[in-house]
C-alpha cells in the first residue's frame, strides 16, 4: 500500500477497520507525499508532522483496543489557517496576521 493518497476516504476507513494499514502508516504515506512535491506547489503554511504523529499513535493505540473516537479516527487531514487550533499558526495567509 504505497500509494495511500489515492485511496478515498472510505477506503481509508476500511483499510484501517480491517488492520490492513495503521493512522501511523497513512500519516507516513501523506508526509511523504507533501514532503515531495510542497515546495513546488505551496499548498501549506505549515506542516506539524511531530503532532500529527503522536495523534496517529494515539488512534493506533485507541484501535488496538477498539475504542475508536469516531469512524474519522486515522485519517489525517489539513485545515486552512483560518481556523484556530491550539499551538498552531492562525495567519489566514496574511501577512499581517503573522
């Protein structure tokens, strides 16, 4: 499973479900992928991979014992830096806000 950015969410969700990958894998497979091609395209401010690592561990470890937080529990995902979010950049991609 190589190519986890291709899956869907749904597929992701089942991936997970049915042990065939972990949120720690997926997160890897995502990092990469930003790692390759973000500075050419720009797409993000800012990347906390080390924070988006302890969370993956902690869904992993919340699976292991099936006590998911909800069906969304693994799956990485990206918010605009319009929303504020605790120990994060908030700059709306202004440069007056930074």
């Amino acid at each position: 499973m190589s190519v986890l950015q291709n899956y869907t969410v749904s597929e992701l969700i089942e991936s997970l479900g049915n042990g065939e990958t972990s949120a720690v894998k997926i997160l890897e497979n995502y990092q990469q992928r930003i790692e390759s091609i973000d500075s050419r395209i720009q797409a993000f401010n800012s990347c906390d991979f080390a924070y988006a690592k302890q969370m993956a561990v902690a869904s992993d470890e919340r699976r292991e014992k099936g006590k998911t937080l909800s069906v969304l529990d693994g799956i990485p995902l990206a918010l605009k830096d319009v929303i504020a979010l605790k120990d994060q950049p908030l700059t709306a991609s202004s440069k007056m806000l930074e």
